[in-house]
C-alpha cells in the first residue's frame, strides 16, 4: 500500500531500477536525494539558476531541480554516481582530479555531468563550446580555468591521445 | 628599517634538515610537483558529505521564521497554532537561549534566536522542528508575532546622524561601533616635505561570499547525554566555544562539532551562526537528530561578508611618488551585528604599508551599527576596500606627476625584512618580481595609453594594481597562550600515518597540505597518508580556516609533528642498522643509509622497528606565530608570520557609448614563497582573479529602501543566484599567471598564502584600465556599466570625468574621533608602543 498523497514509481538511475513512494510535486533533486540517498547530486539554488543539480535524463543535462519525479519515471537518468566505470574513474573525472579541477567540489558533479554530455556529441570541444555547455553551472572556486583544461583534457585523451597538463596551466608563465 | 634578524626560520623549525624554507626544487620528492589532493577521487565521484549530505534515523527538519521587519521590538510571539500542527515537534523561541554569543569577545551581541528585538530583515524569531520539512516551513506561517517598528538605520551617514535608536547598548556610542584612531610619525612634516598631495573620495559597496553550498547543520544530542554538531563550519573551534557558551551548563567537553567538507566558504562560514546552535538546542530538546538547510535566500540573511566602505584618503608624495604621509579615514557599515566588525575595522588601517614605503600615517576608521545582515570577513577581509582607493589614488599620482604607474611603484616598495610605519614585520617581499612580470608579459611598457580606439570601435586600456595579504593572523580572536594550530601523528605497523588536525577543508585544499608536507618529511606517497580534520572530539584545535592562516600555520605544525615522527623512526632504524641516525635518508618509502643506499628498509619494516624500540608511536606538533613587534592597542590586527605580494594587469574594452565592457585578458603575478603544490596554487590564483573581478565589476549587496506601514525597511535587492550578479563562464578572461616564488623563512618549505591575496589588486586594476580606455574615473566599486556610461556622460558635459562619492566635506560624515594614539615609527626611534597610551592592565594569558 502506498502512502496516500503519493505515488509510487519505478525510476531507471545509473542503469538500476529503483522503486520510490513520493509525493507528486517532489522534484527529481528531491527524490534523488532523500528517498535514493544519491546525494552526489548538489543544490545552491533549487531554482534552475546554478546548475548544481545537472544529471542527465536520456543523456541530455537537465536541471533536477526543475524536473518534477514524475515527469522523468520511465526516462534513463545518469548522476555522478553512474560516471565512473566500476572503480575506474572516467576520463573526465581523471582529467578533473589531475588538474584539480575541482576545489570545493560542490559545482563539480553538476560541472561534469554537462561536460560529459557534451564529450559525448563532440570529441573535440572547442574553448567556447566548452564555455557555452557550461555557461549555466556556476562555480564560485575555480575561475572556470581549471574546469576548462580539464574538459579539453579528457577530450584529447577519450581521442586517444597520450595528453598531460600543459605546463603553464600547472607551473604558470 | 632593516631588522637585526634573529635567524630563526619558525619557532619549531631546524635549520640542519634538508627541508630548510630554502630548499632546491630538486631536492624536494613532493614539494611542488602537481600531485592530486588527497580528497580528489571522492570529490569527482560525488563522494565527498557535505552537511547537507548527512542523515541519521528518526531526524527532525528544522526552519527558520525570519523577521519581515527591519528594525523592531518583539512585543508578542504566539506558536499555539504552529504547535497544534501534527508533525511539529519542537518549538523554541530567544527565551530559550538567553545567553549571548558572537565570534569575537569584544561583540557577544547575537542570540540564537532574537529574544525581545529583531534588527534586520532575516533575523531569526522562531525555530521549529517537524517530522518533514514541508511541516516545519507551514507551522512557520502559523506563528503570530506581533513587533511594535522603530526606526531603521540605512548606511554610514544617517547612523552617524541619528544616535537613536540605538541598535545595541554597547560600542562607542550612538549606533558606532567602533571608533579607532592611530597616528604613525609626524603626519603634518609628512604632508610639509610632499612634492604633491591629493584627497580623494572613494567607495566600496558591500558583496557577498556566494558559496555554492549553502549553509546546513545536523546536530545529534544522544541518549549519553552528548552532543555533536555537524555544519559546513570554516571555524570548527569557535562553534564549539559558542555552543558551549550558549548550551550552558552542558560541559564544552560533551560537544563534539565535526566541520564537514565546505561546499565554499570564502569567510562566509567563520561566524558560529544562529541556526547551528538552534539546531543543537533543538535536538537537545526533542531528542531527536536535527537538521537545518538553509534555503539560498537564507543565505543572503547570514552575510557577514564585505562590508561597504566609505573611505576619504589624503596622500602626499615626493616627485618621484614616495608616499611621504598618508591621511586615512574609513567608514564601515556594519549591519546589525559586531561579528568580526572590530577586526574588519583594523584591517581596512592595516596593510597599506606593507607594500609601499609609507614615512608618516595616520589611520581612522569607524564602524556603524545599520538595520541589515550583518558584515565581516569576505576574502582579503576588509582590506579589498582600502586597497582599491590606494591603488587608484596612486594611479592618479602617477597620472598628476607624468610617471609610469609600475615603475613609480617599483621605486617605492618597502623593502624585504624590515618594519613598517605600523609595525608590521615584513619578511620575504617578492612585489617588484610580481610587478616586473605582469609589465613584461601584459607589454605594459609600449601598449599603455597608447590601445585607445579599435577596429570594432570600442576602446581598450590597461591597469595596473598591486596588493599584499596576509598568511595567518598573528593573533587569535580570543586571548590565550596556546598555539594556533595542533597536529598528531599516529604510526601503525601497517605503515600507514595519520595524522590529526582540526584544520578545515573548505576547498582550499588544506587536508591535502597536511599530507604533501608530512609525506616529504617521512619521504613517503602523500596519498599514502590518512587525514583527519576538523573534529572537535578526536582533532587537536586549529583556530580554522580564515586569514589565510592554514598553509603556514597547520603546514608548520605538521611539519615538526612530522620531524619528530621521523627522529623515533631514525633512532629504531639507526639501532637496528647499526648505522648513526644521522646518516639515515628517508626517501621513496624507504629508510637507508646515505653512504650505502642499499643498506635499508622499507618505510613499514622501519616504523615496525621503532615501535619494536620505543613502544607505539605517536607524535605533536604545534604552531604559534612569532610575537607582533605592534605594542600599542590595536596592533593584534596586522601583524603575521609573513605576507604574501601580487600585482595584476588588466586589459579592459569599452563600448564609449554605453559604458559597457568586457576584460579579454588579465595577467596576474602572485609571490606565494614557495607553492606546495603547484596545480593547486594555480586553481588559487584562478580563483581569486574570478572572485576579484565578480567584485569589479558586478556583484553587489544592496538593500532596497522601501517604506512599509509607515516605516522604511531594507530588504535585499537580489537574495537570488540570478539576481545577484556572478561571473559566469563567457565572463571569465584569459589570465596568464605568473607563480613568484621568495621562500619565507617562517613559512613551511617558504611557503606564504595563496588563497586571497591575488584577489585584492583586481579591482583598482580594473578601475584604472577602464581611465585608460577612455579618461573617466569610476572611484566606486563595482564599476558597473552604467557608472562608466555617467562618468563619459559627465566627460561629454565637460564636468569632471567622475562617477563616485561626493568629494567635499560633506561627502563623509562628520564623526568625532577623539585623541589619536601615537605611535613613534621604527625610524622615529618607536619601540611599537603608543607614548600617550593610558597604561593597560595585563591580561592573563588562559
Ligand atoms: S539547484 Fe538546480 S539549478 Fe540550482
Ligand atoms: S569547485 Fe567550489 S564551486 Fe566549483
């Protein structure tokens, strides 16, 4: 029996099928959060305006917090927790670790779920693509600079090249 | 002056290891190669708990009522309603927690909740807790209060007018906080031998720290009777006090407070804060575990972050730009609280000397008590604003005498190892490199006023700032004798090393330096080594992660924890090699003889042998920074181990018809002593030019005048991410950096902070680019669009080329700020002491 107020619903995260009572008007963020305990997921708003909350739903970024639960039963939702392959971390969170990328941390998982997305289409970003993916996720540490680096990095090594951090992004002019 | 040196590198330091502040690159294993922090995996993984992560059976959400008045007295608070909700289980008013707190002795001035007067909008009222969040925000709006207004205070001019109402029974008087006034030389033969003096008006609007995680608590009062606290705190240590204080009588040691991993501080995490002693009241009162999220709005309530500075400087220089007297009034509008207000105050007197000579200075500041969030530290903490009317005003000097702005400055440093007209020590100073390096890499020398019109018909210009900050306050918040910052050291058979601090990641990365500076010690993977942070149960205190302070502070202690671990380790090996401890290299995870490198052990069999020898081992180490040469009253706000030194070109282009601007490119030059860690130090810098130029040249706090049933009330314009406006990725320029490396000696391995000085210059480089592009002024941050669009007009009206305060007297207000302290400079023969200083009572040191 379902509580009444809420409904009960089968969600696809990260390639598992998770089975969540909530209550109707629950955000996507919300149900991630509190009833998966998927807390990877970030919110500095819950107003669509930071993008902290990214995931993917079939692959394309949304923002969490503006997606009602029930509107994405039965989609493929992708969070930070689904980017890593087993224990290997992808590319682009390697890239992100190299470079260090990530301060704080609090931007990063909505950061790299739209870069992913992006990788994904185009193998080979460049400088302004990667800043117009990005354009909605703020971050208050980084400056964007590392961020940048990282998603060129990891672009060059998903295309097989053998790349490390350019000198002058780690050591300066 | 140059100091007769006393020749020690740190109060704990050996001069005889190889890890000396002078150290060769080269002959450090870890030291400055990019390697990850220690906290990088889990970070890219979603991984790291954060507070708002964090969750415990049977826990009650926790919310806020906030006052919707700006300035009143609490006449009636009626909760029947809320507490008839179902769901609601626990409810607390201010006469709950009757006892005062607040971060700094001298201002005990905030409740938990607001007992019988509210003084801004967003002061808390009530906190209710409920089985769902939703529950507690609905009994929320069930509470009737009933508040009888008074008067509001707006800003620096009216709270100077109007004595009353008196937003606190304490401080100078009226609605002044604070009032300081202290005089280094002769300021009248200063002005007498300058060549050419300016008074200039300038002023800095307040801007919030804006971290992405917003504040969250979970406090957790168990059946034992203990209580743990854990919050996205910076200041781990002063929480616990504050509870301890406010929780009275449960002992301060039944407190645990765990900081978590801060999703960005900034300083806008350094207070103890209202909702996270409510919390732990709360659940103290429900038995329950307790959480509290703050919503973004909320966390435009808490603030404490810059605080808007009116400031009047009168300069006098020789021809050659020497600063012969410096004549310095700033005024700070607090908000409703002291938080580290009085500390704010000092800091926008401190540091102008630090980076150009200054023969002769007078310094008065005043702070106000205003009906609005409450100000504090941002990043540079009150220094960005006199640092933004020095740089311009030096700007115009040099533009008045027909010198070049960098070299001026570059004949005018104040030199390396010497003391300033204030006292302050400075060590390494590593300013004229950073200058040198942005002149040659920006071509300052043949682009500077020459840019001017462009293809595209905008016009471009460059601008030129430098700056000084701090590494690590000199001097606690609360008098005591203890060191600032602890380590311990544990060492397992396994090999494995932990080590224990209660320094606080906040993003910065000092988890990681713990690591990097243990590991080149013991010659073992950074990775390798366990961190634990910022618990007040099982972590030694570290005062926390502000002034920059944790790089050379918890760097110094880890390191003699780190030394001390390493000479029981040598004194096993040694024994069971027969070889003299000396001779011993640690390095690769090994331990072995420096003449006969085959001869040794792994770095496990060598703590196996020293445990085998000694019993277990665990070791200390702990930081005090060296004296301040400051005596007089006043002189704990300033002095530090050692200070950092940046300098910044910025390229500005501007649209002449619209005032509107972009900066394609920014070359920036930091002089960090030594970077630990080199990618990380760069993210640092990043960071900083980003946050510099949000200030520059968008963000504000502002505060809407409004009237409200007859009263006027100051609600923020902007509580919102998309209103309060932030640098996001097409804003963010090419930024060329430049790391300058003048190893300190008080620093670990020389290193100095990273983390705000190169934030400080990027605001008057901005300023003064945008008079190169087009001739106009704008003495006023930020230099939003529409006050450069002014200031041409003004140009075009053939009045002063100006967007800024009102220049004439009455431009500040008219503040009393009785007999200045007098302080001989170090060249006047000073000895640090005021000569007209009343004598003060010693106070015993806890
Ligand atoms: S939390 Fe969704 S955009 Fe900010
Ligand atoms: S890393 Fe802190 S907000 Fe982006």
């Amino acid at each position: 029996m379902t509580e009444p107020g809420k409904v009960l619903a089968t969600f696809s995260v990260n390639g598992e099928p998770h089975e969540v009572a909530f209550a109707p008007h629950k955000t996507l963020l919300e149900v991630l959060r509190e009833e998966l305990n998927l807390t990877g997921t970030k919110h500095g708003c819950e107003l669509g305006e930071c993008g902290a909350c990214t995931v993917q739903i079939g692959g394309t970024p949304v923002l969490s917090c503006l997606v009602l639960a029930v509107d994405a039963v039965g989609k493929e939702i992708r969070t930070v927790e689904g980017l890593a392959n087993g224990p290997e971390l992808s590319p682009l969170q390697h890239a992100f670790a190299d470079l260090g990328a990530a301060q704080c941390g609090y931007c990063t998982p909505g950061v790299l779920m739209a870069a992913d997305a992006l990788l994904r289409d185009n193998q080979r970003p460049t400088r302004d693509e990667i800043k117009e993916c990005l354009a909605g996720n703020l971050c208050r540490c980084t400056g964007y600079i590392k961020i940048f680096e990282a998603v060129e990095l990891a672009a060059a090594r998903c295309r097989g090249e053998q790349a490390e951090p350019r000198r002058e992004s780690i050591h300066g002019s | 002056m140059v100091l007769d040196d006393p020749g020690v590198r740190s109060p704990q330091g050996r001069t005889d290891a190889p890890w000396r502040h002078d150290a060769k690159r080269e002959d450090l294993q870890h030291i400055g190669k990019p390697i990850r922090k220690v906290d990088a995996r889990s970070k890219v993984s979603g991984l790291t708990r954060f507070a708002d992560d964090l969750s415990l059976p049977r826990m009650l959400h926790m919310k806020l009522l906030r006052s919707t008045v700006a300035h009143a007295e609490i006449v009636r608070i009626d909760t029947a309603k809320a507490a008839a909700l179902p769901g609601v289980k626990g409810i607390l008013t201010g006469r709950d927690m009757p006892i005062p707190f607040g971060i700094l002795p001298v201002s005990q001035d905030e409740h938990a909740l607001c007992p019988d007067r509210v003084r801004f909008v967003g002061d808390p009222v009530v906190a209710i807790a409920a089985t769902e969040e939703e529950i507690a925000w609905n009994a929320c709006r069930l509470v009737e209060v009933e508040y009888r207004e008074l008067r509001t205070i707006g800003g620096v001019h009216e709270a100077a007018a109007n004595p009353e109402p008196r937003l606190h029974d304490y401080g100078v008087r009226g609605n002044i906080h604070r009032l300081e006034n202290l005089e280094f030389g002769d300021l009248a033969d200063g002005f007498a031998r300058a060549a050419h003096t300016r008074e200039d008006t300038f002023f800095f609007e307040g801007n919030t720290h804006l971290p992405m995680e917003q504040h969250a608590t979970l406090a957790h009062f168990d059946k034992d009777g203990k209580l743990t606290v854990w919050s996205s705190t910076q200041t781990p240590h002063y929480l616990h006090k504050a509870l301890a204080r406010v929780l009275h009588p449960l002992p301060a040691h039944h407190i645990r407070v765990v900081a978590c991993p801060n999703g960005g501080g900034f300083g806008g995490k350094s207070d103890p804060f209202n909702h996270e002693i409510a919390a732990a009241k709360m659940s103290m009162l429900t038995g329950r575990p307790v959480k509290i999220a703050l919503t973004r709005e909320e966390v435009f309530f808490c603030h404490r972050g810059r605080h808007p500075v009116l400031m009047r400087s009168r300069i006098g220089v020789t021809k050659t730009g020497r600063i012969t007297a410096l004549d310095f009034h700033s005024f700070l509008d607090g908000g409703a609280y002291g938080s580290y207000g009085t500390a704010s105050t000092f800091y926008t007197g401190a540091l102008q000397t630090v980076t150009y000579a200054v023969e002769n200075y007078h310094f008065r500041g005043a702070r106000f008590f205003t009906n609005k969030a409450p100000c504090g530290p941002k990043r540079g903490h009150g220094t960005p604003q006199p640092r933004f009317a020095l740089e311009v005003q030096l700007d115009k000097i040099a533009c008045d005498l027909g010198l070049d702005p960098a070299q001026m400055r570059l004949d005018n440093l104040a030199p390396r190892d010497s003391l300033t007209a204030n006292f302050l020590r400075i060590g390494s100073m590593g300013l004229g490199t950073c200058i040198e390096k942005v002149v040659a890499g920006s071509g300052w020398k043949q682009r500077r006023g020459k840019l001017g019109r462009q293809p595209n018909g905008k016009y471009r210009g460059l601008g030129l700032a430098c700056s000084s900050y701090l590494s690590g306050a000199g001097l606690p918040i609360y008098w005591n004798g203890m060191p600032h910052s602890g380590v311990q050291l544990k060492l397992d058979r396994s090999g494995l090393v932990t080590a224990f601090c209660g320094s606080t990641d906040i993003g910065q990365g000092s988890d990681s330096v713990l690591g990097w500076i243990i590991g080149e010690v013991l010659g073992i993977d950074p990775l390798g080594i366990k961190v634990v942070t910022s618990d007040t149960d099982l972590t030694p205190v570290d005062l926390g992660s502000y002034s920059s302070r944790v790089t050379v502070m918890t760097g110094n202690a880890a390191m003699q924890a780190a030394e001390r671990a390493r000479d029981i380790v040598a004194a096993g090996v040694a024994a069971k090699l027969s070889v003299p401890a000396g001779r011993l290299v640690f390095a690769d995870g090994r331990v072995f003889d420096s003449e006969e490198p085959q001869k040794g052990m792994t770095w496990q069999e060598a703590v196996c042998a020293a445990e085998a020898r000694h019993g277990t081992i665990g070791t200390v180490g702990s930081y005090s920074p060296p004296p301040a040469a400051a005596k007089f009253r006043g002189g704990g706000v300033g002095p530090s181990p050692s200070y950092s030194y940046s300098a910044a070109v910025v390229e500005v282009e501007v649209d002449i018809e619209t005032g509107v601007y972009t900066v394609p490119k920014v070359w920036m030059a930091h002089d960090i002593g030594r970077a630990l860690n080199a990618a990380v130090a760069m993210g640092q810098i990043e960071g900083s030019v980003y946050m510099g130029l949000g200030e520059a040249m968008m963000e504000e706090m502002a505060y809407r005048d409004r009237v409200h049933k007859g009263n006027r009330i100051f609600v923020h314009k902007i509580p919102s991410l998309l209103e309060y406006k932030s640098p996001v990725t097409f804003d963010m320029p090419e930024v060329v950096t430049y790391v300058v490396e003048d190893p300190d000696k008080n620093g670990p391995f020389g290193a100095k902070e990273v983390g705000q000085g190169p934030l400080l210059p990027m605001m008057p480089a901005v300023a003064n680019a945008i008079f190169d592009a087009v001739g106009v002024r704008v003495d006023e941050i930020p230099v939003s669009f529409e006050k450069v669009h002014a200031a041409l007009l003004a140009k075009q009206a053939g009045k002063e080329a100006r967007f800024g305060p009102d220049n004439g007297p009455e431009g500040i207000p008219a503040v009393d700020f009785g007999d200045s302290l007098k302080i001989k400079t170090p060249w006047q023969g000073g000895d640090g002491t005021a000569w007209n200083e009343p004598k003060r009572e010693k106070k015993a040191a806890k």
